[in-house]
C-alpha cells in the first residue's frame, strides 16, 4: 500500500498503510496516515490525537487520549471514518487555536479538543503538554487560528 501520496484527498478505502509518512521535501512538510475516528468532520488546522489503544486511529477529542498524544494537523476537511494525510512538520497556515493571545515565535502546545495554545504552564498527569512546534506570527484572542512550523515528533 505504497505510492506517490496526495496529500489534499480524503478518502473512505484505505489507500496506504496506517502511520505511514510521506515526507514533501519542495514545500518542507511531513504527513503521517491516518483514520479520522474523531466527531462528524475535522477542519483544516483541527489538532488530532492518537486514540491509545487504537493504533493508525486519530480524533479530535483529547479526553479519547489518555496521554494527550498529538499525532498531526489537518490540512483539509476529513470526514469521521475517512483515511487521510494528517500534517506533523513544517508550516501550516491555519491551525485552530484557544481563545488566548499568541505571541510571534511563543511555544505550541496541544491541549484541548481539537485546538493549540500557547500556554506557558507546567505539565501535570491530567494535562501532560506536548510540544507541537512554534507560532509562525502573533494572534489575538478572538481570532480562530494561528499560523505555526509544526515539530510534532510522534
């Protein structure tokens, strides 16, 4: 189940095999390959988590994650049961971010649903903090997303 991947394509048959990487050396970005098992759809820049006892499987939902294992960024709409290229290196344009401000360069971390924070603060066994990469410019607390360089190691 290997190939030459498109990065942009959902898809309901599994195309490649799951957690396998395709590194885009032109654009400077990696994507691992995953099932989204997470609610009906996931946005383009939605944080996914690895689902524990289910390997390949990802979902918005952190509370799904005992150890709050960020596994990748969405690049695309990706419906729940869909297989797809989730993005774990390099710039993303648009990931979904707290309502918290964000400083140009601050730490990026995965701690919600679905979204990053900037948060400086110290990991407990609740909320272990997992370094997802840095903020690419500075955002406000109304605005949705953040542009960031992920550095997710998995």
């Amino acid at each position: 189940m290997s190939g030459i991947a498109d990065v942009t394509l959902a898809t309901a048959e599994q195309l490649f095999s799951l957690g396998e990487e395709f590194k885009d050396f032109p654009n400077g970005k990696t994507y691992k390959y995953f099932k989204y098992s997470g609610a009906a759809s996931a946005a383009n820049g939605t944080v996914v988590y690895g689902l524990d006892a289910t390997v390949g499987k990802v979902v918005d939902d952190i509370s799904a994650s005992t150890r709050n294992d960020v596994r990748g960024v969405s690049t695309m709409a990706v419906t729940r049961g869909y297989y797809a290229w989730f993005q774990t290196k390099g710039p993303h344009s648009a990931v979904k971010k707290t309502a918290r401000d964000i400083s140009d360069n601050s730490l990026l971390y995965g701690v919600s649903d679905g979204l990053i924070t900037g948060l400086s603060t110290t990991a407990t066994a609740a909320t272990p903090l997992v370094f997802m990469g840095r903020a690419t410019e500075a955002t406000g607390g109304t605005s949705t997303t953040t542009a960031a360089m992920l550095d997710i190691d998995l």
